[in-house]
C-alpha cells in the first residue's frame, strides 16, 4: 500500500502542470521513493524494496507527462548506484583471500562460462525468437555479477557473525570469478560477436521523417545509390504509397522516442526530417540526436511562419536539406502532377552560367551530393560537388491534372 501511494503521488504530481516545478521532477520522485522505502521497512522488515518495486509498477501503470525523463533518469542511477555497489561490496575482499583460492576460482569461472551459463542460456530462451548464434553471444557475455556480489556478501556477514570462516572464502571466490568472467567477456564480446555475425550495424541508412512525393523521391535516390532507407509516417495512405514503389516504411509517430528506437534510430548514419511544418521537422531532429548524439541531422526547412531560426538549427547540431527554404507541400503537389522529376547528374552537364560551369538550373532543387563515394543530403556547399541528384523540371508530357493556384508560385527561395 505504501508503494502504491507513492507511485500514484508520482504518477498525479507529474501529470498536475502547476505542481510540476521545472527541473525538480525528478528529485521529487527520488525522494518519495526513498521515503516509501524507508517507511515500508519500519512498517515490516526488509519490505521497503518491494515498495519501491510496486511504486514503480504504478507510475508505469498510471503514466505520468514526463515519463521519459524518468526512465532516463533511472538508467543514470542505475549506472552510478551499481558502481557504487560494485565498490562498497569489494571493499570488503581482502587481496590474500583471492590469491590463496585462485586456482580454485579459476576453476569455478571456466565451469560458469563453459558449461553453467550456456546450459541455463539454453534453458531461458527455449520458444523464443533468438536464433542459435544470438543465444551462444548471449551465453557467453550475458551474467553482470552485482546480484551475486551483493548475496556473498550477506552470506559472508551472516556466516562471519555465527562464527564460520567460510564466508570470506566464499565472498572471495565470487569475486574473483566475476573479475575474470568480466574480463573474459569485456575484451572477446566484440571478437565473439564478429565471429558468430550477430553485432548490429552501425553508421547505416536514413530515416525520413514523411512519406510525402518529395521525401520517396530522395528515398529512392538514395536506396538506388547502394543506401538503406526507412520512412516514418503516421498518415496510412503515405505509407501505402511508399511500400507500392518499394520502400521500407513504419507507420507510427515520428517524434515517439519508442518509434525511432523500433527504426534502429541508433545504427542509422543519420536522419531527414521532410514534412511541411519546420518545428516538426526541428523536433524530430532533437528527438532523434538525443537517442544519438552522432547522428547527421537534416530538415526540410520553408514555413512561411519562420518559427525555426538558423540558430536553432546550429544549436541542434542540423542542416537545412538543399541549403535554402522550399515549400515541400507544393513540390509535393507537382512531382504528383508530373510536372517535376528526379535526375541524377554530373558537374558540366548544366552548362555554364556567364562562363562558369554549374551544376544547378533555376527552379531545380538539390536533394543529394555525392560525397567520399556515397550520396547524402545536399547543403549550401553543393555547387562544389561533381555529382547531384536534383528535382528539376520534367522532360515528360505533364498529366492532366488540375491546376492549382499554388502551383504558379515558386518552390524555391
């Protein structure tokens, strides 16, 4: 009960705006843990993790507006308390303990990763997903040690106090077995991975945010030039669209952290953010970055309001796609209409502007700049590259199509 109530504090503080003080949430939330903790152990004997447990479950039930700020915050808790852990419990091994059962520990540690943890690996992933290679990686690098650190060393108090000396012994070997598996897997888990193929890729692919004409396009330039691409939209229709000409698409909330991490935002070279309005476009970008810092991020950026400044772009670490403002919508429109294409060309094929070569027509829009060998997004710097992929003027008799006023106004500024 006490874990429950001060899960639903939790969980009503968060959701009440006025009680929701910046920057204070997440000591507040600390502190009434703490304080359950602490009262459900003074109500029942070692019962104040239970409480915290279920508070947790609460606020996970109930939600809160800021619920991504905790678990954040919980995993860098997590990271500093199991250090801490690690160090308070080590404190009490004695370096002669260790070397006197050394041999006997070595013995223990081969018997753990050559046949305890594969067997129970064996044993727990029986019906699921993994393939055969997954659960050998998982067996070999899977155990952490903190939960069986922190039970030596209540056996080792407990044993000590009724006067047995194998406690220390038993601390020790536990120790010394989780030093050795550590290091065993810490520096062969890479190896390991490599050799069983099961390490993830990095630094690979696009994620567009928006299925739009103008966004398929880009992302058909780009799968043709040897990239993996995925589109993010929320709008049915789009995502049909996009799949018919052959394109991978997830269907969800783009500025949904959960969507991004389901798109692999983490292995991804980077992300392109392609809808009409530049604060989506912005938010998406700092979502994406602050899942992964390394990310490159781009957006389409010409709203007429000019919410988004250059200097908000800078401070995200983004740059604007083609280097200039352009009105996605009515791009949109007029690749759907045919009256606008893409083509793939080479430095000089334009022509040349007052005896200088360009590479760029009027009223084309630069998408992708072939860069090291491989296409990305193209910037302000584009006029300086050998090869470019434009949305330029159809050469195609245009379909019949009604015209629209907004298609008269230029779509590049």
């Amino acid at each position: 009960m006490i874990g429950f109530l001060a899960g639903l504090v939790i969980s009503l503080l968060g959701r009440w705006q006025r009680m929701s003080l910046e920057g204070l949430g997440r000591v507040t939330t600390l502190a009434l843990v703490v304080l359950a903790f602490q009262l459900s152990n003074v109500v029942a004997h070692e019962s104040g993790v239970v409480a915290a447990v279920v508070a947790g479950m609460t606020v996970g039930t109930l939600g809160t507006q800021k619920q991504d700020e905790l678990i954040e915050f919980k995993e860098e808790l997590s990271i500093l308390f199991i250090g801490l852990l690690f160090v308070l419990l080590a404190a009490n091994v004695r370096i002669a303990e260790i070397i006197a059962l050394a041999d006997r520990a070595a013995l223990v540690a081969a018997a753990l990763v050559l046949a305890v943890r594969p067997l129970s690996v064996l044993i727990s992933t029986i019906g699921t997903s993994l393939s055969g290679r997954q659960r050998l990686f998982i067996a070999w690098i899977g155990p952490r040690g903190i939960v069986a650190a922190a039970v030596a060393s209540l056996f080792a108090t407990e044993l000590a106090a009724r006067g047995a000396p194998e406690g220390a012994e038993f601390r020790a070997v536990v120790f010394l077995t989780i030093v050795v598996t550590v290091t065993l897997a810490g520096f062969t888990g890479w190896p390991m991975g490599k050799l069983l193929g099961v390490l993830a890729k990095i630094n690979q692919g696009w994620l567009i945010f928006g299925a739009n004409r103008v966004a398929i396009a880009l992302a058909l330039a780009l799968k043709e030039s040897g990239e993996e691409v995925l589109l993010i939209d929320r709008n049915r229709d789009a995502c049909a669209e996009a799949e018919a000409a052959g394109l991978s698409v997830l269907m969800g909330n783009g500025l949904d952290a959960h969507t991004l991490l389901r798109a692999g935002v983490e292995t991804r070279r980077g992300v392109i953010a392609m809808t009409s309005n530049d604060e989506t476009n912005l938010l998406f970008v700092q979502t994406a970055k602050r899942l992964h810092r390394a990310l490159a991020g781009w957006l389409v950026l010409g709203g007429a309001k000019g919410g988004v400044t250059s200097h908000m772009i800078e401070e995200e670490g983004a740059r604007v796609l083609g280097g200039r403002k352009m009105d996605i919508a009515l791009l949109a429109a007029l690749v759907e209409e045919g009256r606008m294409e893409t083509q793939q060309r080479k430095r000089g094929e334009a022509g040349k502007d007052n005896g200088k070569t360009i590479v760029r027509r009027a009223g084309e829009v630069p998408l992708l700049v072939k860069r090291g060998g491989r296409f990305v997004p193209a910037g302000e710097d584009y006029e300086d590259a050998d090869e470019l992929v434009l949305l330029t003027p159809s050469s195609q008799p245009v379909r019949p199509a009604a015209a629209t006023e907004s298609a008269r106004r230029p779509a590049v500024r």
